[in-house]
C-alpha cells in the first residue's frame, strides 16, 4: 500500500477543518429552534395536591423541547374578574416551587384582566392572581399570573457562539410577508437546556411565524 505524503494529508485536515468551522472561521451555527408557547400553567406540589388529590402525579401528553419538560394530560380552570374563565388551562412539568400562569395578553383580556405585566418566569412578586379549580379542589393565587416575555434558553457553548451571557438581551428577526424584529429577547444560559426561543401565541402570530422560513437571532 503506497504511503500518504505528508502534504496530503495536511490538505486532508484543513479540508475538514474548513468545513467544520465554515470558510469565515467561525463555528458552525448551533439549530435555532422557535416555539409559540400557548397559555399554560406551572404548578407547585401543595397546589396541585388541593387540585387534584394528595400526592397527585401529572401524566405525560407530549414531551417538550428542552429534555425533562412536558406538557400535561392535566388541565384546570383559571377563573378572572367577574366571573369571566378560560377552562382548558393545561399544566405543563415537572413540578416548580410556586405556581404561576403564563398568559397571551388575549387571554388575560379575555378574562377581564388588562394589567399583568411581562415578566420572565419565576418573577412573581407583586403580580396578579386569580382562582384555579381542578377536579378536587379550588386554589387562590394571590400573585403569579403574567405575560412571559419573550426569551431564548442557551447552553454555555451556544452563549459563547453568539457571545452572549447570561441575562443579556438579544434581537430576533422574524422574515416573510409579516416580517418583524422583536427587539427585547432575554438570554437564560443553563447547562442543561438547548437553544430554543419561547415568544406567546399573540407574538407568534403577529409575525406569521408558522410560515417564516428566515429567522435569525442577532447580539
């Protein structure tokens, strides 16, 4: 078998290095992947042990982008001000420490409520509450209903890709015929998680985003 002379394969290695890294040098784009994140809610165990029994287990309906997370057979009930009601609220896991709803602000409309405001999730404090039943019980929220702002989960390779940290904020441009540049985009950077973007199902719709086919997230 005829030997390799060394030129060849230096050639062979910058050949893959190249392509690897792309022809400016830079890493390959990690997959951009962007969810509409309908209405939902989290839930803590002593709520949904008053919702739906002690010890009350949730059931898988489909799993989630990010490994771990899942939507719910489970929903409940949210009911607003005046009585007014959204009753296919559906929980998504694992468990949290404390209860919250994330909103459209046509769902909070819907229910008669026209000031919560946008907030990343787990920032509760001093927000508005409303009554959640389940099939065992009824719950009080006193806080924890709110508009999720816009927002992308990265690992810490992915932050350094786009040099990016934690709590930054970011751009992400939508194209087509209702192209749009959402401006406020807050980076969550987490080992565990994958690049993934979650905007609400009014933001999702205003930028026909089922039908975009460029899409870019920009520092």
């Amino acid at each position: 078998m005829p030997l390799i002379n060394r030129a060849t394969v230096e050639d062979i290695v910058r050949q893959i290095v190249s392509k690897r890294l792309g022809q400016s040098g830079k890493p390959e784009a990690p997959k951009l992947v962007v969810d509409a994140s309908a209405r939902h809610m989290h839930l803590c165990r002593e709520d949904i042990d008053r919702l739906f029994g002690p010890g009350y287990e949730l059931t898988v309906y489909r799993p989630l982008y990010q490994e771990g997370h899942f939507a719910a057979n489970e929903m409940v009930t949210i009911i607003g001000p005046r009585s007014r009601l959204i009753s296919n609220l559906r929980i998504l896991g694992p468990l949290r420490d404390k209860s919250q709803v994330e909103l459209a602000f046509t769902d909070a409309i819907s229910l008669g409520l026209s000031n919560i405001p946008i907030r990343l999730s787990g920032d509760i404090a001093s927000t508005p509450g409303a009554f959640i039943m389940g099939p065992k019980g009824m719950v009080e929220l006193k806080e924890g209903v709110i508009r999720a702002a816009i927002h992308v989960h990265m690992n810490p390779a992915e932050a350094d890709y786009y040099g990016v940290k934690h709590k930054d904020i970011m751009k992400l441009r939508v194209g087509g015929d209702a192209g749009v540049t959402f401006d406020r985009v807050h980076v969550r950077v987490d080992p565990k998680v994958r690049l993934n973007v979650h905007m609400d199902t009014d933001e999702a719709n205003a930028c026909g985003l089922h039908l975009a086919k460029q899409i870019e997230l920009i520092k």
